[in-house]
C-alpha cells in the first residue's frame, strides 16, 4: 500500500523544504515543531497545505516520518515524538552528527566516528521504528527535484528493513532522485560522512550547488 500521509519532525529549513515537497509531490503532511505558532507566515506562503502540531502529533500522523532536526538534537525528538508513534514505521533520518565546534579548514567535525554512525545509535533507541538514512549528503535547496545537466544525482541510502529501503527509494524517484541502496544500518557509518565532503567546497568557496553521482563502468 502506497504512502499517502508524511509526519515530518522538525521546523527548520530541511524540515521545511522536505515538507512543502510531499505537499507537491501529493501526500499528506503534517509538521512536528515545539513552536506551531511561529510557522503561520511558512504555512501561509511556502508551506501551504502542511499542518502543524507537536513532535507527538506529526509522528502520529504519519504512515511514515522524516527526521529533519539537527544531529544534536534527533533524540530528543524521538523522544517528543513517543515510541508508540513510531513502532512499525518508516523513519526517514535525514540527520547528521554534525559537532558543535567550528569547522576545520571547511572540514566539518563530527560527535560520532567511523564505528557507529548517527542512524544506528537512533535505531537502538528505537528498535520498532525502520530507519532509512536519507537526504543526508545534499544541501536543503536540492533535496527536492533537484535540477542538474546530463542525469539524476544518486542519494545513498541505507537502513536494516529492505521493505522500508524500497519504499524510501519509491519517494526519491518522485524527487528525482537516482537511489543508491547501499544495504543495511552499519553503511551508514559511511553515508553520513559523505555530508563532510559535500560542505566542503560551501565552506572553502562558496560553492553549495553540486551534488554526488555513483558512477558504473
């Protein structure tokens, strides 16, 4: 059965670009925030037809959740969201575990290292929910249709439920996305710092228009 209702959890800028794409893309959506009354200009304008309410009422809304909160904070809003609003569904993390200190050289830090990625320590927290690593290694301003010479971009994509990565890869066809399903959670572990990469040229050169492409010989 095809999804038709998007909880996303968190207001900022990925959070509302990913919104207002479900809403284009025609599903139902509704945003997780703990401030509903500062997005009524958004609603009002770019976010048209997305709902508002609490981290619990979007989980709950769901057949599926998007994850769009800093790395920092992603399990604080697992909890905001509650366990029983998550348990069977499919929970797009878009996070990454970007530190707090200053890049290095335009080298990002990050709270994790090599041996367990963001995604994993949030799937043990919430072992019911199927986690599926997504829109991590691209700017907000391309995660929707995003418009490039020649062929799609490839967003890399992991997670332990293969159902959950195929339906993942269904939504990001829709968003002109090629998908790269690089398996289960522990490939996260090298998805993730792909976001290090990616900011890289922002940082040294102003540069945030590009995306990854897997090529195959």
């Amino acid at each position: 059965m095809a999804l038709s209702k998007i909880g996303v959890l968190g207001s900022g800028m990925v959070g509302q670009v990913l919104a207002a794409g479900f809403v284009k893309h025609g599903y139902e959506v509704m945003m997780g925030t703990r401030s509903p009354e500062k997005l009524s200009d958004w609603l009002a304008g770019a976010g048209k037809g997305v709902r508002a309410g609490s981290f619990s009422d979007a989980a709950e809304f769901g057949e599926a959740v998007v994850l769009a909160v800093k790395g920092g904070a992603a399990e604080s809003a697992l909890d905001f969201a509650g366990s029983k609003n998550l348990a069977g569904k499919i929970v797009i993390d878009t996070t990454n575990p970007i530190a707090d200190e200053p890049p290095e050289d335009g080298v990002l830090r990050f709270f994790t290292d090599l041996d367990e990625s963001l995604m994993e320590r949030l799937q043990k927290k919430e072992p019911r929910a199927r986690f599926v690593k997504a829109f991590s290694c691209v700017g907000n301003a391309l995660m929707v249709d995003p418009k490039f010479a020649g062929s799609k971009p490839s967003m890399f994509i992991a997670g332990n439920d293969e159902s959950a990565r195929k339906e993942v890869t269904s939504i990001l066809t829709q968003f002109g996305w090629e998908t790269e399903d690089m398996g289960g959670a522990p490939a996260a572990r090298a998805i993730e710092p792909l976001c290090i990469l990616w900011c890289i040229p922002g940082f040294r050169r102003n540069e945030w228009g590009h995306a990854f492409k897997l090529l195959r010989a």
